[in-house]
C-alpha cells in the first residue's frame, strides 16, 4: 500500500509548511487592515420597548 509510506509525502508536507511559514506568512501580515479594531463602549445599549399594534 503506497499511501501508507510517508517519505516522499512528509517532505512535501514539510517543505510546504515551512514555505508558508517563512515566506507567504510575513507578507501577509505585513498588508494594514481596512478596518482597524476600535474599543467597545462599556455604556449599556438604551433600548425601548417594542409597542404591538394589536395589545
């Protein structure tokens, strides 16, 4: 069985995560976000009760 020998399938799962680590990974993080984060409000929502038509 074949699939079940992993030498030449560990080094292609390894050469790709090490590509992805070193190289693909620091170029993305290195793009600004669009939307930066911004601090939620501690304040409660004010809200006010919904009136039914029918009550």
């Amino acid at each position: 069985m074949p699939q079940l020998n992993p030498n030449p399938w560990f080094s292609v799962m390894l050469m790709t995560w090490l590509t992805f680590l070193l190289i693909i990974q620091p170029k993305l993080l290195s793009f600004t976000q669009t939307n930066s984060p911004s601090t939620k409000s501690t304040l409660p929502h004010k809200t006010t009760p919904w009136t039914w038509p029918w009550t």
